[in-house]
C-alpha cells in the first residue's frame, strides 16, 4: 500500500472554497437547461432525423434495403396517385396513369430505424431527403410502419407552437439559447 | 363568569399547539423546505427543478403534489416483516418528533402555557428518542439493506449523542437557566447571541444537528448507492412520505432550539411584551424566520458535499467533535467566571 | 523478429504479419502450451488482452491474446498464442440432453497470466473450451440455460420460436 | 480478531484471517436494481462492515455482439459495436474500422486521420465527463452529477455539428469519414474549449479538493502498479497505478502520431488518483483538440480507392456538401482471408479487437474485448478489505460501464 504524501488543501481552506463555489452558481445566473417543449432547438441541417425519399429520384435498386443495419428497410410496390385516386402500382396503366420505369420504392419501419442513415450514403442517386424532425413518436404500433404514400410526406414537427431557438457555445453557461432568427 | 377566560384560554393554547408554532405551521414549513431544498440544489447544479407542477409560481406546489401521491399510493406490507413494528414505528417516529415542539417555545407568552423551566432538558430529550423508532423501523423490514441502514443510525446516534448535550450544556452553563425563557432573556439583556458568547458550541451544535437529521455531508443512514434508501427501503405510500418527513421535522426542532440558544431567539422584539400578536406572534415569527435561515443553509450543504462514511463520522464523533465540546463547554466555564 | 526464443521457435510456428498487426504462435502440441507460455511470460509479455476460440468445423482453435506494460520494446505489440486442438472431450452421459455439444480440452493458463481469468470465462462458456486447471469455470456473460449449447460456434441453431421478431 | 482502525483500510491479510463461514457473514445481493450498481448484480459478503468476498455477477446487458456481428455484412458491424460503448462511440467504431482496413490494405487521407482523432478526442471528454458525474452520484454529490452530464452536452453539440447526431454517429468507415468539419465548427470548439477550461476549476473546488471526497477517496481502492499489470487494468486506471501506457503513444493511430500531448501518470494508485487522472486527461484531450483544429491539413476526407469506386452523383454530392457517400463495395465488401488486430485507446481504456476474415461476406471471427471487461478485477480483488461504503467509491473510480463488459 502506498502512502506518499500529496498535496492537499488544508480542512478549512477546502470546506470554504467548497461552500464559496457552491453559493457562487446558486446566485448566479447559470440555467443552461432548455425549458423542452416549451422551447424547442432549431437544428443544425445535417442533423440526422426522419427522412423521406424522393420519388422522382429514386430508381427502386434495393440497396438501401441491403444496407439497413437493423433491417428496417422493406422495398414496397409503388403507389401512384392519380386524379386523387391511390392505385399500387401494377394497374397504373390500366387507370391510365403513366407508368411508371421501376416499380419499388423504399419504406421505413420507423419502430426499427436507429438513425444511421447508410441508406442515405449507400443510394447511388442520393435520392433520400433528410429532416431534423426527431422528437416524435406514434401513437400506435402500425404507425410505426408506414405506407408508401404516408411515408413520402415527412412527418410534422411537434411542438409547433413552441419558440424556437438555436444552442450557442457561452463561456458562461456552457449552452446558451438564443431565439432562433 | 368565570368560563369566559377558560374558553379564551383553551383556544389561546389550543391554537398555539396545533396552529402556530405546531402542527399547521411545521406542515407548511416542510412543505415549503423540500421545495426549497429542490429548488436551491438545481439552482447550483444549472438547471431548473420541479417546475411543471403550477409552472406560473415556479413549481411551488410540486411538493403538495408529492405529498398526495404518498397519500394515494398503495401500501405493500413485506411478506416477511414484522408488521405491528413496521407499521407502527413510521408514525412513533413522526409523533416523537413532534413532541420537543411542546417544550420549545416562540415567544414570552409561553411562561402561561409550561411554567416548567426545565425545557431545554426535556426538549433535548426528546429529540434524542427519535432514532430509536428509526432502528426499530429497520429491524422491522427484514431487508438486509435497512438493517444496515438501523445499524448505521445506532452507531451514529450514540456517537453524536455526547456533543449535542455537551455542547447545550456549555449554554447553560452560561445561561444558569434550563429554561428557554431566561436564556433568550440573557442574550436578550446582554445584547449578545450565544453564537458569539460560545461559538464552539455553536458549531458542535450545528455539526450534530446536521447528522442527526441526515443532511449531507452525514447522509449515511440513506446512502443510496449502498443501502437503496436504508431504512425506508420497503416502505410505500403514506408511510413513506411520513419517513422522509420525520428529518425535515427534526431538522426544524434543531433549528429553532438552534435560534433560540444561539441567535438571540426572538430579538429583536423584547422579552417583555404580552397578549397574543405581541407576546406570541410577532416573536413566533422571528424566531421561525431565524430558524428557516438556518434550515436553508443546511440543506444547501447537499447540493456541495458528498456523504461521509459510517466510520470516518464515527471516527470523527468520538474523536474531534467530542474534544470540541468538552472545549465548547470548558469555554463556557472560564466565560460564566470571569463575567 | 519479434519471437526468437529458441524454446518457442522449437515448440511452434511462428508467423508475423507486421502491417496487419498480427504475430502468431501456433503451438503443435497440447504437453508444451505451458512451456511455450511460461517462455513468453519470461520475455515480457505480462498480461493477457483476450481469450477466444475460433470454430473451424471439427476443431477448435484456442487463442490468447498477450502484450506487454512493462517492457518497453513491447509494448505496443499484441501476440497471439493458438493451438488448434479437436473436440476432444467425451460427453458427461449424466449430463442432461442439451448439454451435449462436446468440448476441447486444454490447459488453462490462469496461473501464468491472472489476468485470463475472465477471459477463459468467456470462452469456455461461448466455445465450450475445457480450461483444465482453472479456478471457476461458472458462465459469465450467459444465463445458465444456454450453458452447453456453446452459442459462439458455427453449427449453433437457436429455437426461432423463441425469439419474437417484429 | 482486532482489525486496524486507523485510515480505514485494512490488509487484505487480515481480512483472511477472518472465519468465512457461521452467522457472522451476511451476503448482500446489490443490483441488478439497485441504485448503485448499474445492469449488474454485485454478490458481496460483509463481515460487519468489512466486505470479505465479491462476486460480480455481469452479462444481464449481454447483447451478443460478436455473434451478431458474425452473421452480418462487415458494414452492419459498425452500428453494433457502437451501442455497446454508447458513452464511447466514435472509440469502439473506430477500432473496428481500425482491424477492418488492416485487412483491406486501405490508408485513409491524412485530413481523415485528423477528423477520426478529433471525434474521437472529443468523445473521450464525454466519456470522462460521464465517469466522473457517475462517480459523483456514487458518492452522493448529486452537484457533480448535474454538472457533467451538464457539460456534456456542449461537447455532445459539437459531435452533433460534426456527425448530425448526438451519441451514435457511425461517423468512421473504411477509408474515411462520413462528413467534413461543418463551416464555423472551429469557432464553436474553441468556445467550448474555454468554457470547459474555465470549469474544471470549479471541479477542483466543489469536487476534487473537496475534504469530504479526499476523506472517501484517498487511499481507498488501492491497486499498485505490480498488481494493475498482473491484473490486466486498462486505460486511466492504469495509469493512476503509475504504469506508463497509452495505446495512443505506444501503437499510434489516427493521427496521434503526428500530435504533441502528453499522458498523464500518477503513482498512488488509489480513487482518488483516477479521480484526478481524468480531470487530467480531459485538459490533455482540449490541448489536443486545439492542435488538430490549428493543424488540419486540408485534402480528401475519404481515401482515393474508395473515392474512385464513387459514381458521378456522388462524386458530385461530395464536391457540394463535403459528405462522402458509400460506393456499392462497402455493402459487397468480401476482404480477403486473412487476420488482424487493432488496439484503441478508449476513454475508459484500451478496446481490442482481432478480426479473422476467410474471403466471405460475413466475419468468419468478430473479436472484442472492452476496457470496463478488462477492469473486472477490481471488483474481486480490490475492493475485498474495504468496507460496504467503499464499493461504490471503488465501483465509481474506475468507471465501469456493465453494458460495455458485457458487450
């Protein structure tokens, strides 16, 4: 066992910078809390959240389903909407809509979706189109499975209502949030 | 008529047990202290604490709001517990906490009440029963972690004991009193508060009021990493919340004896004013204001220290705060001679 | 070099493969495992990163990672010692039905590195490796129900029904 | 028997010397709920006060990583073993691409190598920070705590800024990284920088040089620098043993090689030198997170073989937003049958991870140990002697992280 000497601050030298620090922050003003959801942070655009995939992109070549670490990717027929009706895709031409070249698209199972966004590097037409929507959950668990035609629309943000602000690096308070311009 | 008196006299006191500073009072005042306590440590540590209960007065009524929880809460009695004990003990333990209160007096009115002048002896003995009922609310759960945790409390309690009397001793030493009465009277006519007459008494008394209501640095008995939540592991409900508020009750025993030994209790309002606001509820207030200031500073030391461990505070019981108050009390000898 | 204790060259097959970070000792024989690691406990390689197997169908190969804190020319280095042995341990019929898969058998190394302990642990329960000599071979990472099925090798099937996917 | 009263410590001598056995010894099962014990159950037997035997009893968040990792295309791998670190992420993503370029001979662009050593400094912030805030709870400095996970998220931020997420960024793949340092990162770090310098000095006040924690930590866990290396200790707990050894200085990579800092090194060996030790090196990680924003060559953040293989979008994508795309290879990889090792120094310490490829899609032999598993023995060897309360100071100094032991 050792016992080497070390330095330290003496009993009433320590208790008392103790104490000081501690009265310091409970006067000051120091919250870096983000009062959520009655503030809500605008994100950065590369901020990984719900994506949708861009319909006239994409080519229905099934790499992003091969990609999915958690498989959560499923290739659906695909859903054309044509003078308001929603028909699948193999009686496009008999409804007159115009065909379609390739038949699959993409469709997220949102229960299993970690965020990686393989698909998005792996897509040889970069045809996905991210958001930073993330704070959302469903109500039950077939929403978690979207249908082709719901999956194309990102889900809305929640918490519309709430000021919106941007975190800033303060010497102060570590994050500081400024309303968002 | 003789009756008139009586019935103004019963509802005087009545009201002065149960109202002001009894049971209302204490109930308010816990309440607000745990909101405060909250509040101050999120204060400290940046952030906001309970707020979305009454989100407009800053979350003022989150403790209410825990009370009710506590009140609505299934009570599950362990299956192998000793269940008269572990129901029992919670609410011993609470009423024994309460009882100094009697003997603890706000204000010169009082004399009419207890004319007993032995109250600094009986209240200090009260508070010394409290634990008891704490070991025997560990024994009773069969849970190993509460055992620990009864244990932990009986070694503390012992080791803490002595300085706490030493060190109101010391007081009374000078006081020549074992009344609270004439103790405020002496700082009262000396314009001097005991803090300054004796400020190692002070500080023992400070020191041993902290472990014996479980506040950090001596929050050992609760430690939640070791024993979950030591003695009240196996507690729900109503019983709980009557476990968690047994400290903060005690806590307030100390803190007005506290003001009333050491900060010149109800100054600066005169010994000798009467009659009810006068002689009771302007010097009730100060006396309350004094001993809140106290309380909050006590629970600010949560948000600073970690907790010790059983043995360093037993080490330090028998080793340093004793020696202190033999010190505070030999202080107090030389003192009462030379003046 | 890395490796030029003669004993060692004797006893083993030494490969290394500095790009990849790799050097191997592959020791022919079960009777000088000890040998060979007491040799290299003596050169300086003071702890033990890692255990594992690898199944390579019908024989098991037993792999301890080793390195160095205390020389300084080796510290950096990782070297595996491996002995590739076959399943060589008959069935306990008093065992019960899935506890069958059979074992390798080899000497545990505990004794010349203490910090293996876990690690032996880990393989056995995962490959079915018999440490003959270790202190505590109790499953460490799995429950005790899958003790036995040794999930880390190829041939192991789980019972899908079991497992609720979606 | 009498035991020694004096620093609250006893020889493990004594302890063995007492009767293990009669109504003497009571065993407490703390965890696997319980507030101070994590996802693991803690077997330990008390003689009084004193704790004679612990058995950690791990493997309740076994999630079977290598067995997953096995029946996978090598790509699906890097997801997985970054939930297993998750205070740890870019490490534990990094040493697997690390052994998985050994094998496919890939040498990522020196702009890349300085990204991957950047987030990776940065995640060894958070994971110290993590380490000591949970330290703090253990010792009931709820303060501490608040503060770093509080602090965190600055530095979380920042790996928001670089990665797009917070946590689990999956930010290194062969060859590179997946994104360029965003406009006005440089700005955004360095504030951070100095708020964070400007913090630690309140940590000395509140937390470090607090008595109280002095009293709990000081010569309590003590393990000396003979034992540590029996034992296999890694990373800061090591080195508070006072052994000299840094994955980082000692087998380097990213770019470690060409960056100037030190390791710290103490000698006592107890909680409170890794309790210290980490304090240090997060000064140690700012200094090398100045340098790398100063020096930062520019050039490609993906290597040339894999940059080639990209098809015209995304060679444009890259040219417009600085992301770099997979090609189609990464999802077809079949490396080469071979093996490889690779070392990486973690914040909780050394990952190793040994690769056995045999030319097919998936892993023939996915290998990893983490540091919280090679730390284990401080639970049956250094905390038997101490007393009950010492086991989450001892638990807390080294920051063991059950999830990541059990991998």
């Amino acid at each position: 066992m050792s016992n080497k000497k070390r330095k330290t601050r003496g009993v009433i030298e320590g208790h008392t910078k103790a104490l000081a620090t501690g009265f310091r922050y409970l006067v000051e003003p120091n919250r870096m809390t983000l009062d959520y959801p009655a503030e809500t942070i605008k994100l950065p655009s590369n901020y990984r959240g719900f994506f949708t995939v861009d319909d006239k992109k994409c080519i229905g070549c099934s790499m992003c389903e091969m990609v999915c670490p958690p498989e959560a990717i499923t290739m659906v027929p695909r859903v054309v909407s044509s003078g308001g009706n929603t028909v699948p895709a193999d009686q496009e031409t008999s409804t007159g809509a115009k065909p379609a070249k390739k038949t699959k698209r993409p469709v997220v199972n949102w229960g299993r979706c970690i965020f990686c966004y393989f698909c998005f590097d792996i897509c040889p037409v970069d045809a996905f189109i991210s958001s930073p929507v993330h704070d959302l959950s469903f109500y039950d668990d077939a929403d978690y499975r979207p249908t082709y035609e719901k999956y194309l629309k990102l889900p809305e943000e929640p918490y519309k209502d709430s000021k919106k602000v941007t975190s800033k690096p303060d010497l102060k308070r570590g994050i500081k949030y400024e309303p968002a311009p | 008529m003789a009756l008139l008196p009586l019935i103004i006299w019963l509802i005087e006191d009545l009201l002065y047990v149960i109202v002001f500073p009894g049971l209302v009072v204490i109930m308010i005042i816990v309440i607000f202290l745990i909101y405060l306590e909250r509040k101050i440590a999120a204060k400290v540590q940046m952030r906001f604490g309970p707020l979305w209960v009454s989100k407009k007065i800053g979350g003022a009524l989150q403790s209410i709001a825990d009370l009710m929880r506590f009140s609505f809460q299934e009570f599950i009695l362990p299956n192998g517990s000793d269940s008269l004990a572990f129901l029992m003990a919670p609410g011993l333990m609470f009423s024994f906490a309460l009882l100094p209160l009697i003997f603890i007096p706000v204000g010169p009115y009082y004399t009419s009440l207890f004319p007993s002048g032995l109250t600094i002896l009986f209240s200090i003995a009260l508070i010394t029963i409290t634990p008891i009922y704490a070991i025997i609310v560990g024994w009773s759960s069969d849970n190993k972690f509460s055992f620990i945790g009864s244990l932990r409390e009986a070694f503390l309690l012992i080791s803490y004991e002595i300085p706490l009397l030493l060190s109101v001793v010391a007081m009374i030493i000078i006081y020549k009193t074992l009344d609270y009465l004439p103790a405020v009277a002496f700082q009262e006519v000396h314009s001097l508060p005991g803090i300054i007459i004796n400020p190692i008494a002070a500080l023992v008394f400070i020191i041993v009021a902290i472990r014996s209501t479980g506040r950090f640095p001596f929050d050992i008995t609760e430690a939640d990493s070791e024993l979950v939540m030591g003695l009240f592991t196996e507690y729900s409900a109503l019983f709980f919340g009557i476990g968690m508020a047994t400290p903060y009750i005690e806590l307030y025993i100390m803190s007005l004896i506290f003001s009333l030994l050491f900060l010149g209790g109800w100054w600066p309002i005169s010994s000798h004013s009467a009659g009810l606001i006068g002689g009771l509820f302007l010097p009730g207030v100060a006396v309350i204001m004094k001993a809140f200031i106290v309380m909050a500073i006590l629970v600010f030391l949560r948000s600073v220290y970690p907790r010790y461990r059983l043995d360093q505070a037993v080490r330090s019981g028998w080793d340093k705060i004793i020696y202190l108050s033999i010190i505070a009390v030999l202080v107090s000898i030389v003192e009462a001679i030379v003046i | 070099m890395l490796i030029n204790d003669p004993d060692i060259i004797k006893e083993s097959q030494v490969k290394e493969d500095e790009k990849r970070g790799i050097v191997e000792i592959l020791v022919h024989d079960v009777q000088s495992l000890k040998t060979v690691a007491q040799r290299l406990n003596a050169i300086g390689f003071d702890h033990c990163v890692s255990v594992t197997g690898i199944d390579l169908k019908g024989k098991i190969a037993v792999i301890w990672h080793l390195s160095s804190y205390s020389k300084n020319e080796l510290k950096g280095k990782v070297i595996q010692l491996r002995i590739d042995m076959e399943l060589n341990v008959q069935i306990d019929t008093a065992m019960p039905k899935n506890f069958r898969a059979p074992m390798v058998s080899v000497p545990s190394l505990v004794n010349i590195w203490e910090s293996a302990l876990f690690h032996e642990r880990e393989a056995h329960e995962m490959f079915g490796i018999d440490f003959q000599g270790h202190p505590d071979l109790r499953p460490i990472l799995l429950s005790d129900d899958f003790y036995g099925k040794w999930p880390m090798r190829k041939d192991f099937t789980f019972d899908k029904s079991d497992i609720k996917i979606e | 028997m009498i035991l020694k009263l004096n620093e609250g410590v006893f020889n493990i001598e004594d302890v063995a010397n007492l009767e293990l056995s009669g109504d003497r010894q009571i065993e407490l099962q703390i965890g696997p709920s319980h507030p101070g014990s994590g996802h693991m159950r803690i077997k330990v037997t008390l003689d009084g006060d004193i704790i004679t035997r612990v058995d950690p009893d791990i493997g309740f968040v076994h999630r079977t990583s290598e067995w997953l990792s096995e029946r996978r295309e090598f790509i699906k791998a890097i997801p997985i073993v970054e939930r297993i670190m998750l205070p740890d992420t870019v490490h534990a993503n990094l040493s697997y691409i690390l052994a998985l370029e050994k094998i496919l001979d890939i040498e990522p662009p020196p702009r890349a190598q300085y990204l991957r050593s950047l987030a990776a400094e940065i995640n060894r912030i958070t994971s110290h920070l993590y380490g000591i805030g949970i330290f703090g709870i253990f010792l009931g400095s709820s303060t501490v705590y608040m503060w770093a996970f509080g602090d965190r998220e600055p530095f979380i931020d920042l790996m928001e800024a670089l990665t797009g997420a917070r946590i689990t960024n999956s930010y290194i793949v062969p060859g590179g990284v997946r994104w360029e340092m965003p406009k006005g990162f440089k700005e955004k770090a360095e504030s951070t920088l100095q708020y964070m310098e400007k913090r630690l000095n309140d940590y000395n006040d509140i937390w470090a040089k607090n008595p109280v924690v002095e009293a709990r930590t000081i010569n309590v866990g003590v393990i000396s620098s003979l034992d540590a290396i029996k034992l296999g200790i890694v990373g800061p707990n090591l080195r508070a043993s006072g052994v000299d050894f840094d994955t980082r200085k000692d087998s380097p990579y990213a770019a470690y090689s060409q960056l100037d800092f030190e390791i710290p090194k103490m000698e006592n060996g107890d909680s409170y030198d890794r309790l210290l030790i980490r304090i240090e090196e997060i000064k140690q990680s700012m200094r090398i997170i100045r340098q790398i924003l100063k020096d930062i060559p520019d050039g490609k953040i993906i290597a040339d073989g894999i940059y080639s293989q990209l098809n015209p979008v995304m060679k444009k994508v890259y040219e417009q937003n600085q992301r770099a795309m997979f090609p189609a290879f990464f999802l077809n990889m079949r490396p080469p049958s071979g093996e490889s090792t690779a070392r990486v120094e973690a914040g909780r310490g050394e990952i190793f991870f040994y690769l056995n490829t045999d030319g097919n899609k998936y892993p023939n032999r996915f290998r990893w140990v983490t540091p919280s598993f090679r730390n284990l023995p401080f639970f049956t060897k250094v905390a038997v002697g101490h007393r009950l309360a010492d086991l989450p100071t001892i638990y807390g100094s080294i920051d063991y992280f059950p999830p990541e032991a059990d991998r």
